[in-house]
C-alpha cells in the first residue's frame, strides 16, 4: 500500500458519478493558519491521508501519524484500516496540539512502518491592526 496524498484541510465530500466512480472533493487546503488568540493556545487541524492498495496487496494497513515540533514528538494516531484490492481509501486525523509560540510542526505519515510522508502546518501569529497615524 501507498499514501498517495496528505494534506490539512477544511472539508472532505465524497460523490458519485458515472461508472461508477467516485470524486473527492477537497476544500480548505491549507498549510497555515493565523492564530485566532496569542499563544499559548490549542488547535486541531484535520489531516485527510489518501491510500491506494494495489491489486496484489492484503487490504489490511496500520496508519501511523506523528506530529513534532522540531525533533519532539508531540502527538501521535494510530489507526488500522483495511481497504480492498485495487481500490482507495481515506483516513482523516485530528490531533489537538499545543502552540506556546508561533512556528512550524510537522504531521509524518507512514503505513505499516513504510517511507514518511511529511506535511508541514505553520501557526501565524494573529493580525493586528495597522498602528494609529497622526491626523495631518
């Protein structure tokens, strides 16, 4: 098995058309926010990983996210699937991380202990109004 994408995203919907076949219809890509209050604050971004079981293969996986900060793990999901032969799943992953100040974590994504897939997600701090000029 393959992961064949990993991305944060907003919503995932799923329709049928002819074929039959199926479309994925992904919203909200995103690979940074801006934080809604100054750190230190909680949030908990939607991780969808696309897999793909060859015809060949068992239909049985194990998912493994980790998500770190630098090199310190700082959440971990686990989830077994199975899927049939051929054919494509989807998994979404939710962790709640902590951010005590602004940067980048990084979600590695592997399948039954396989190569990484990395997907970065960087918190922005929050905007601020554009400083008071003086009246001329």
């Amino acid at each position: 098995m393959q992961i064949i994408a990993a991305l944060f995203i907003d919503e995932i919907d799923l329709r049928q058309v002819a074929g039959p076949a199926t479309r994925i219809d992904l919203s909200g890509v995103q690979f940074s926010a801006v934080a809604p209050t100054p750190v230190p604050l909680t949030w908990a971004p939607h991780l969808v990983v696309m897999v793909h079981c060859p015809a060949e293969g068992s239909g049985r996986g194990v998912l493994e996210v980790t998500f770190h900060r630098d090199e310190e793990q700082i959440a971990r999901n686990v989830q077994p699937f199975d899927v049939e032969p051929g054919k494509f799943t989807y998994r979404l992953v939710r962790a709640e991380l902590e951010f005590d100040d602004y940067g980048t974590i990084e979600a590695r994504c592997r399948l039954d202990r396989g190569d990484v897939v990395t997907v970065p997600y960087t918190m922005l701090p929050p905007v601020t109004d554009a400083p008071d000029t003086p009246e001329s």
